[in-house]
C-alpha cells in the first residue's frame, strides 16, 4: 500500500505571462531603448571631442615649455638636425639637455622636463600615438591613417592626423586660421 504525501496547504494554479503582457513589456524595452542609444552616443561623441581638445592643449603647452628652455621646438635630432617624431614624442616625455638629448632620470646635465606625463596621447579617431613631425606647414603630409600626430617644427604647429569629416564625425568644429594652422573648437 503506497501513501501520498500530504499537502500542506490549498494547491496552486500555475500563471504565466500572457501574450499581450509580454508584447507591452517588449514595446516597453523599445521605447526606453530608442530614448536611451541616441543620449549615450552622444555622450560618447561628446567625450572624444573633450579628449581630442584637452590632448591638444596639454601638448601645445608642453611644446611651449620646451621651446621656452630650449629655444628650439621638439622633434630634432640634435646632431643630424633632422626631423623625428620619435625624438619628439622622447623629448616631451622624458628629461632632456640644453641640446636635446633624452635620458630616462634627472641628473646634470639632463634637467629640464618632462613636459608630459606619460603615455603621449592616442588620437581618438585612430587610436595612434606616433607623430609625424614636418620641417615646414608646406612639407607632405603622411598617409592618412599612418600617424595619429602631425608636428610643425617651424612654427611649432601641433595638430592630430584627422580629416574634416572625420573631426565633424566625433562633434568637434574646426576653422582654419589664415597661417593654415587647424584649430579645434
């Protein structure tokens, strides 16, 4: 003789969501989410038009301290005199010499910098950090996409390898001076 166990309570009907529940929950979702995508893009965009500008101003700064104790900007090599977008980069992140030698610790005569904290900063549209460094505004231009960083030695111009388009496509405005230097508003 088999005994059922006793239920200790009134039995329950299952319930579940019906199918016009499940539909105002779903349109509920869509329409949260339409309000909510275009705000948190814009917000994004937003945030690399802020980092793009902050990232100009630090290393224009930078660039006008070196040339205020060195009086010449960075990106030379001091003993062939050409231009280096590696030696630029070095010369802003690390100490240097009066003639622009780097090394990595203070100590005479190496006494003047860093002018950046490190890493030099990536370009927000394609992420690169290397800088191509120019004698002059009239020299080329590398291939787009192949630098994040463009260097004027001449003038001491300091502008991130972007097109119009590419700039307007992240929120940020640009004018173009009458020395042909790009500036960011």
């Amino acid at each position: 003789m088999t005994t059922r166990p006793r239920q200790l309570g009134p039995v329950r009907a299952r319930s579940a969501f019906s199918l016009v529940e499940l539909v105002m929950v779903v349109t509920i979702i869509g329409i949260v989410s339409a309000i909510a995508v275009p705000r948190v893009s814009a917000a994004a965009q937003s945030a690399s038009a802020n980092s793009l500008r902050l990232s100009i101003a630090n290393v224009r700064k930078a660039i006008d301290s070196y040339y205020a104790e060195h009086s010449t900007y960075p990106g030379r090599n001091p003993s062939t005199k050409a231009a280096d977008g590696t030696r630029f980069v070095n010369q802003l992140l690390l100490y240097t010499d009066y003639d622009g030698n780097t090394k990595t610790t203070y100590g005479y005569p190496f006494i003047y910098g860093p002018y950046l904290r490190a890493p030099f900063p990536a370009n927000p549209i394609n992420t690169l950090t290397t800088v191509h460094v120019k004698a002059t505004p009239a020299a080329v231009d590398p291939a787009a996409g192949s630098v994040g960083w463009i260097a004027v030695l001449s003038h001491g111009y300091f502008m991130i390898a972007a097109t119009t388009i590419e700039l307007e496509n992240i929120g940020v405005e640009v004018k173009f001076r009458s020395d042909m230097r790009a500036e960011t508003q």
